[in-house]
C-alpha cells in the first residue's frame, strides 16, 4: 500500500513537555559549553548498509508504475512538485536509455476528502552515470517524472495519484499538506531536519523517528544516499580513499539511489521534503559533470527562486525564508551563486517572514575533529553577506554528530549572530564522531584541513584572539560551542511566533518523543536588525 495515514493526534507526553515545561532560551546565552560524554554501552548505532536484498528496497511495481515517489515544495505555499521513476535502470557494459517520451508524466489531484479532479502534466528525462574508463560498468536511469502543481490553498490536505493513465500506471494514493501562507503569525508546526541519512539500518531507526514525530516539512541536509561509498560492480566500504585509492575516479554504484528512493516513499511521498546538495552527491563521471543523480531525481525550486542551479535555491515555509547554499560551486563574491543571494537576501521582507534560515552541508562552526574548518574560505567569503542580513538559524551535516552553538559571528559570541546547528548524524555507514579538535594532541595539521572539492585555497589561519590565539584549534571546548554530543537522531523545528522557536534534538537510542537538547532560539529583531542595517 502507498497510503500513509499520519495520526491526527500527538503523542500525549510530548504534548505535555511542550505545554508545561519551561525551557532555557537563547536571551539566557550564551552557554556555557557541554560535551555529553560518549558512552559506548547505551550507544546503539548500526551503521551498516541494508544489504540489496533487503525487501524495503526491492522493486515491486510492474512495468512503467510508479515508485520512488516524492514531492517538494516550490518557492511558496501554493505550488508543489511530484517527482516520481518509472520503468527499470541498467547497469553495465551494454546500456540502452529508456526513451522518456514513451510514457506521459500526470498527477490527478484534490482536496482530501473530495474527488481527483484536478490534473496536471509534467515532463520527464533519464540521466546516465558513465565513466570512460575500462572496467567500470556504466548506468542509465529509469525514466524520471516532475510535475509542477500550482494554484494550490493554503495549510490544505491534498490528494494525489501519478503516473500514466492511458496505459493504466497510476501509483497508489498519496497526500500532503500544503505549507501556511506566509505571514508573521502562520508557520509549519513541525520541521524535521537530518543529515546523512545514507541507508543503514541506523538510518532504519531515524526514518522510524521522523514518521512518528509527524513533520510537516522535512529539510535533508546531503549525504543522501551514499551511492559514492560503492564501486561500480557494487562493492562498498566505510572508508572509500582508504579501500579504493587506485581507482581511476571516483566511483559510485547508483542501484543505491534507487534503493534509497524506494526505502524513503513512505515519508517522502507524503511529507514535503527539501534536499541539500553535499559532498556525497557531487559523484563525477564522464566530461567532468557532477550532481547529476541528484539535479535530475528531485525537483527544486530553482527557477521559482530566481536561481539557475539546483544547487542553490529558496523557498517560503510560512513566516521562515529559507536559503539554500552550495560550496561545492563557485561561491565567491564574483560567482553566479553569490550574486544571487545578494539579491535574494535583499529582497526578503522580515514583516512577512520574519524567521531567515540558511542552510548547506559543510559546517563552519563544528568543533569535532572530522571536517574541522574544511569550509572555512566559504565563511570567509560569505559570513558577512548572512550576518548584515540577520540570519536566525544555520542548519549543517557532513559532521556525523550533533552540535549547537552559541549565537557567534566571526568565532567572537556575538547576540545577533546565527545559532549554528549540526545534524549530521542520520545514519550514515561512516558511523559516528567522537573526537573532538580541542582534546588533547587531537588538533589535525592545517594544511590537510581544506577540501579540494570546496576550492578557495587555504583559508585556515590559527585564531589571533581568545584561548586559541596563535593556535589553529582551543585547548578546550570553544566558548562558541554551547552543546556537543556523538550520537545519531534528528531535529525537529517548531516555530511559535515571529520572536520564539522550539528546537529540539531527538537521539535514536531514545523514544521519539524524548529530546536530548531542547530550548527555545529568539530572535530579537529590535536589537539586531536595527544595528545591522535591514
């Protein structure tokens, strides 16, 4: 069955915590730094792969029906895309693409309760992962859909079949909830947001989580499928330069995207779900193209946005802007990417959304030794650009832990800087971080620090101020780190007002309803807009 009926109720306890408690607010901040110990014992991760022949990721549907089913928001409440595959990929020496144009891309829909009256038609395309080197067997996709819906009502329950019904290949039943009007009084009232799912059986325990704590929208910040962690001829490995360094690319085995389609419909088909593009997803092949699965599986609000890359867009969520980056594509101030967040930034009106949410997958504010200021030349070049236009929140990945910040800007506590949060801790087989750059003889050599794929050179100079003047890492944990812990889960975002949000971390080795962090981050936008120019 592709139906997914979400309860209409929450869970009575977690409405009480929500109700009654009173929890810390950033007014209180800054922090002093927390490190949660990591206990091995009560750690319950398994970051393993679900193998191919695990029945969640098996292809079930005949012939050109649907599957791999989702839908995405377009840049406001009234639009949305479907996306969905039909028809089987190849992989191998001998591939022949599927030809798009051999079946129609349609989605009847309506209100919930109400007939499927409505119909649109889309477009559809196949991409091919090839590499021009002997041996590496190449793969074509299925034939993939995406259909604009617009005209649609505000915070409105919608129904939907896809497909092709002239050659009766329709999906099974769907629906989503449209996002509020934005406005300073309507928002979602859940945002989940995760990184690095990947597909393990870890990841198995987060979707569990994610469903039961009922998003409205579902914000995914890169490391998707992990289909780079694989040969071509399928073998995989946690650590890929360490097991496959003679390999003349960098390879990927794209099945696993199909298998990561067909494990996530249940959510994704039903919950809008907004992907991050990250270093997992940018898989070059043949010509030097990159990000090609993932421009082509999923729709993006790209062109809505004013963007011309999937790569870097935004969107409305009710009163919260979001802004989607990429470092992974030119970025500095003389870029396409740069030059349209300027304009983006600037033509955000706080009077109808107040909430500014920047979101990529690198962090610049993590204090664990993987990926510690691996991204710092993008913060050198566009810290400033989000700080002048009072950005509330930064989500990241890429780090497989969780991390919060104080309010910082330019690694100084700062009240009007962003909180800057990492969830990169989803799933994914590389398992979980634990060390930290500030414990003892753990500071990693500055010149291996920066990502190539990131480009800018080396931006990485020691700190000139603080406990870590004259040093490239603190000797204990940095004063702008409010709250570290290994251990994976997700978040969820839950926006009240104009001024109070509730975000709390939720840990796979608990109930879904528990949260290992919790507080609520304020804006005040009489102090800081004020002194920032907007």
């Amino acid at each position: 069955m592709g139906v997914l009926a979400f309860p209409l109720f929450l869970p009575l306890l977690w409405r009480l915590i929500v109700v009654n408690a009173s929890f810390p607010t950033t007014l209180e901040g800054p922090f002093k730094p927390v490190t949660v110990p990591f206990d091995n014992q009560s750690y319950h991760g398994n970051a393993i792969d679900l193998p191919d022949t695990d029945p969640q990721i098996q292809r079930t549907v005949q012939g050109f029906e649907p599957e791999q089913v989702s839908v995405s928001l377009s840049s406001d409440y009234d639009s949305v895309w479907i996306s969905w595959i039909t028809g089987d990929s190849q992989i191998g020496d001998d591939i022949t693409p599927l030809d798009p144009e051999s079946v129609y891309s349609v989605v009847q829909y309506g209100i919930e309760g109400s007939q499927m009256s409505n119909e649109e038609v889309g477009y559809s395309l196949v991409y091919n992962q090839l590499y021009p080197f002997e041996g590496l067997q190449n793969y074509t996709s299925g034939i993939i859909h995406h259909v604009r819906l617009t005209g649609l009502e505000p915070s409105t329950l919608y129904q939907y079949q896809c497909g092709d019904p002239y050659i009766s290949a329709m999906s099974d039943v769907f629906y989503f909830r449209t996002m509020p009007s934005s406005s300073p009084t309507n928002y979602p009232h859940r945002v989940a947001v995760v990184g690095d799912l990947g597909l393990t059986y870890n990841t198995s325990t987060t979707f569990g989580h994610l469903l039961s704590n009922h998003p409205d929208l579902l914000v995914l910040v890169g490391g998707i499928s992990y289909a780079d962690m694989y040969l071509t001829n399928g073998t995989g490995s946690d650590c890929y330069p360490c097991s496959f360094d003679e390999s003349p690319i960098h390879e990927t085995y794209q099945p696993r995207w199909d298998y990561w389609g067909r494990f996530m419909q249940p959510l994704v088909a039903n919950v809008p779900t907004m992907l991050v593009g990250g270093k997992h997803e940018i898989e070059p092949q043949a010509e030097d193209q990159i990000f090609v699965s993932y421009s082509s599986r999923f729709a993006f609000p790209s062109e809505e946005s004013g963007s011309s890359s999937s790569a870097y867009y935004s969107f409305n969520a009710g009163g919260i802007h979001f802004v989607i980056l990429n470092p992974y594509t030119y970025y500095d101030k003389s870029s396409d990417q740069y030059e349209w967040l300027e304009g983006d930034l600037y033509n955000v009106n706080r009077n109808v959304t107040p909430w500014l949410v920047a979101v990529w997958y690198p962090p610049w504010y993590s204090t664990f030794k993987a990926q510690y200021r691996e991204a710092e030349c993008m913060r050198v070049e566009m810290e400033d650009l989000l700080y002048e236009h009072g950005v509330d929140i930064v989500f990241n990945a890429h780090v497989h832990a969780y991390e919060r910040s104080n309010r910082v800007y330019n690694y100084s506590l700062d009240p009007c800087g962003p909180v800057y949060i990492t969830v990169g801790a989803g799933g994914s087989r590389e398992d979980i971080a634990v060390t930290h750059a500030d414990d003892p003889d753990e500071c990693p050599e500055p010149s291996t620090t920066a990502d190539l794929d990131i480009g800018g050179g080396f931006c990485g100079f020691n700190f000139t101020s603080g406990p870590g003047a004259g040093s490239f890492c603190w000797d204990r944990q940095p004063e702008y780190s409010a709250y570290r812990e290994s251990s994976f889960g997700h978040g969820i975002l839950e926006v009240k007002n104009e001024t109070h949000a509730l975000w709390s971390w939720h840990r796979n080795r608990d109930y879904y309803e528990t949260a290992g962090d919790i507080l609520y981050i304020v804006r005040e936008p009489d102090r800081c807009l004020a002194n920032q120019g907007n």
